[in-house]
C-alpha cells in the first residue's frame, strides 16, 4: 500500500507504554438517527439504551471468549507484548500508517454519510500494548485481538496483533493490516446505522446459535464495508500489486472453519461468529467489486 507521505487522521491515542490507565474515552454518545441500509428487521429504529454491550474483533484469536472481556478475566500470559516506547502518536511506521488509513476511512465513510444526508461521527482509535480500560467494554486485552467497543465507539488494537497475523495466522502485508483496521471501523459505521444497537438489544431474547448467525452477518456486513473502503483506497491511487491478494489471504486465515480445523481439527458451524473463509472472502469482494453499501445487506440475503 502507497501510505507513506498521507494525510493521517488526528482521531488515535496513542496508549502504547503506558500501564492500565484507566483513563475511559469517549462514553455514551446520542444515537443520531440514520437511513443508511441497516439489518433486517430493524424497524423503528433510534434504539437508545443498550443493554447488553457487545465487543467485535476481527475474530482471528479463536478460543478467546469476547465476553470474558467484560469480567477482565481474559489471561494475559499468552499476549505477545510490543516494544515499550514513550514516543508521541506518528512517530513510528505502524502508527503512522495505521493515521493514513483511518484517515481515508473517514474521508470515505463521510462521503457516504454525507450522500445520505447524514453526518459520520469519527471513531477513535485507541493504541495499545497488553491491557487498557475501555469505556464500558470491561478491559481491553491484546489477546482477544483487535476489537470495536460499542459503548464508547472506540476502536482497540494493540499493534502487536500484526505479529500475530503475520506469524501465526501466514497472513502477512499491510494491506492484510488496513483489512483488518477497515474491517474494525465497518463496526462503527454499524454503530451509527442502527444494526449493532439492534442486535445488542435482541441478545437477551435469542439462543445461543441464533446471536451466533446474526453476529456471523454483523461480521461479514463489516468485511463487505472493509471492501468498500479497499475499492476507495483503490481510487485514491493507495493499491499497489498484491494488496486485494494480502486482504483476501488475510480474510481466507481468520474464517471460523479455518480457525476451528486448525485449533481442534474440526469445525462446528452452529458456532461459527465471524463466518467462514469462503464467506468472508466473497463478502469483502463484494464490496471492493460494488463500492455499494447496499450491497452489503448480508441481513436480507438467501444464502450468507
Ligand atoms: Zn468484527
């Protein structure tokens, strides 16, 4: 990816080096009332009080529960742990890269908000190495990957996950890197369109299998948007060869039949939360191939 030299968003902190803080960002923000396409079902709409908080990561750590996020009961022993630096935000590549991308995630999804009549409230995004407080998410840690907490609308990466998706996941590039950060923002783009609020509020009435399947199209409505966004990256002059090829790899290693076959050599799709290889591959091209977020309805599909 051609990033270097890019405008970069002002919307990260940068908490790398620091212990827990406990700092909270962000916090309860008004719903705004949006007419973007949203999930089936989704009638009335401006759902304001959340009752259970979800927390969205790309999914690639199978076997770390989400939930036990919540509880601050994730172990920490397994999470590879970046350098220690005390460096402002910027002045490091990965850092630096992750501004440019986040940048033209903004600059596209305000484009698009805006073709809607519609104002895109930025997410932050929050820099981090092993554990930091979340704003309603419980505590963030690096093992669970990166993820999207609803309750604060920030995003959560400790950069060293790229390690991890490099190494353990063969899912190198930076273009498998901005994947997975545009995968993180399409949850927010679904935080203010109504779906996530929609299904955070459906939880506590649905089976187990049932949040499974519908957690399955949040995730693979956020890879759809991810293309979007490679599509955009793409017109911007930002793709060099192999980019759409590191995405797509990326995508191929963190489906839930390759993750579970690979963990216990066997998949059982009724857990399946994120989708599977094939899906989120063809998800995510059928963004980059549209650019059309109506094109990414995965709630009105027959076939997922
Ligand atoms: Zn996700």
């Amino acid at each position: 990816m051609k990033w270097q030299g890019r405008k970069r968003s002002s919307n990260i902190e940068d908490r790398r080096g620091r212990r827990d803080t406990g700092r909270r960002t962000g916090g309860s923000r008004n719903m705004p009332r949006l007419r973007m396409p949203r999930g089936a079902g989704a009638k009335g709409g401006g759902i304001g009080i959340v009752g259970i908080v979800i927390i969205l990561g790309i999914g690639l750590l199978f076997g770390v529960d989400p939930m036990a996020l919540l509880s601050g009961n994730v172990p920490v022993n397994n999470a590879p742990q970046t350098t220690r630096s005390n460096a402002p935000v910027g002045n490091d590549d990965l850092a630096q890269f992750v501004g440019v991308v986040i940048q033209e995630t903004e600059d596209l999804w305000s484009d698009v908000f805006e073709q809607n009549n519609l104002t895109y409230d930025k997410p932050t995004i929050i820099l981090y190495s092993g554990r930091t407080s979340t704003g309603g998410c419980g505590t963030a840690d690096s093992s669970a990957g990166p993820f999207y907490c609803p309750a604060d609308q920030n995003v959560y990466i400790d950069l060293s996950f790229y390690d991890t998706l490099r190494r353990r996941f063969g899912a190198p590039g930076d273009f498998a890197q901005a994947y997975v950060l545009a995968h993180e923002v399409g949850h927010h783009v679904q935080q203010l369109t109504g779906v996530l609020p929609e299904f955070n509020a459906a939880r506590s009435r649905l089976t187990q299998e049932e949040q499974n399947l519908w957690s399955v199209k949040v995730e693979l409505q956020a890879d759809c948007y991810a293309g979007i966004w490679a599509a955009y990256a793409g017109k911007e002059n930002l793709l060099e060869r192999g980019d759409i090829e590191e995405a797509l790899n990326a995508a191929n290693a963190i489906g839930d039949d390759t993750l579970q076959k690979q963990a216990q050599g066997y998949a059982v799709p009724k857990t399946f939360s994120h989708g599977t290889s094939e899906q989120r591959k063809r998800w995510f091209e059928r963004g980059f191939s549209t650019s059309n977020v109506g094109q990414c309805d995965t709630f009105s599909v027959a076939r997922l």
